[in-house]
C-alpha cells in the first residue's frame, strides 16, 4: 500500500514533552500535498476496558465526574496498560479496584481501536466478561463513583443524553449491542 492516494511521508519526530500518561512529538512529515512541516503528535498510553454483562443483560458501570470535560455520566471500568502488562488482566485488575467486583472467567476481546487517528495515537482495547463475583468495596480511591449495573436497553438514551463518557464505554457498548444483533446471521 506504499503508493496509496493520501499516504503521507514521515522522515521522523522528536520528543517535546514526555511523561508517563501523555507525550507530545513534532513529527517531521509531507502530507499528500507536497508541503513538509513538523506536525504536533500526542500519544497517549494503551487503555484496557473492562465490559462486564451479567445475566439480566446488565453492565457494570460507574457514574463519576470528569472535570475536563465537565461532564456527569457513566464509564465502563479500566485503566492504563503499564509497559510488559497484558492488557486483558489490567481491566480485570482496574474493574476490581474501581468498582469492587472482579470479573469471572476467561475474557473475550471484543474490539480495539483508535479515537483520534488523525492527531492522536491513543489506543484502546475492550475486554468482555459475562460474569463478576464482589469482592468487597472500591480500592482505587482517585477512580471514585457510584456503582451500577445498568441495563444494555439504556444505552441509546445514555448516549443520547451524552451520559456515557469516553470512547471507551461508548465504542464498547455499541460495538457489544451491535454484535449481538448480527449473530447467526
């Protein structure tokens, strides 16, 4: 696919700010036009996400602020994969420390993705698990909110009343949902 319509060229990128949880690269490229300039890039750290159905067709969630968007609403539970970690058992780990119930069960990945492909490599992974045993309460004391096994039949008016926060919960949900309905077919 080297000769794609719209493949843009990329000589390289330096480092302009670095942390553990953001970096911010300048990348030297040509876009497809023909023009070349240092192109702002962040790269966020890989998130695994934990979706937990129970049997009454149920996800676990947490209702929580989010102070930059200033937004009230519901996430699934998950968190940042740590260097040399599978992905899979950071959810679970991240579902048992926010929310006090430890997934059950081999998991299913469901999907991953990227949110903001054009700026932004911030990728994410979905884990399914159709069961959750509780084990006592919340652990990650920064990761507060209500708990809540809210019914999937919510989810359009949830997303409607942008009440499901982050790509995350909202690309996990559609994605599960959607995938139910093209079963056997």
């Amino acid at each position: 696919m080297a000769d794609e319509l719209g493949e843009w060229d990329v000589y390289g990128e330096r480092l302009v700010y670095d942390n553990r949880w953001v970096k911010v690269g300048l990348a030297d490229v040509t876009a497809p036009n023909g023009k070349r300039w240092e192109y702002h890039v962040v790269h966020l750290a890989r998130i695994a996400i934990a979706l937990i159905v129970n049997a009454q067709e149920e996800a676990l969630m947490l209702w929580r602020y989010r102070f930059p968007t200033k937004q009230w609403g519901y996430e699934l539970l998950g968190g940042m994969v740590e260097d040399g970690d599978d992905a899979a058992v950071t959810a679970a780990r991240e579902a048992a420390e926010e929310s006090g119930w430890k997934p059950v069960g081999e998991p299913e990945h469901l999907i991953s993705f990227e949110p903001l492909p054009g700026q932004v490599t911030a990728p994410v992974d979905v884990y399914l698990w159709r069961a959750a045993e509780h084990i006592g309460d919340p652990t990650d004391t920064e990761e507060v909110g209500r708990v809540e096994w809210v019914p999937l039949s919510r989810v359009p008016e949830l997303a409607q009343r942008k009440e499901l926060l982050g790509s995350g919960t909202l690309v996990g949900l559609t994605y599960y949902l959607a995938s139910r309905g093209m079963q056997g077919k």
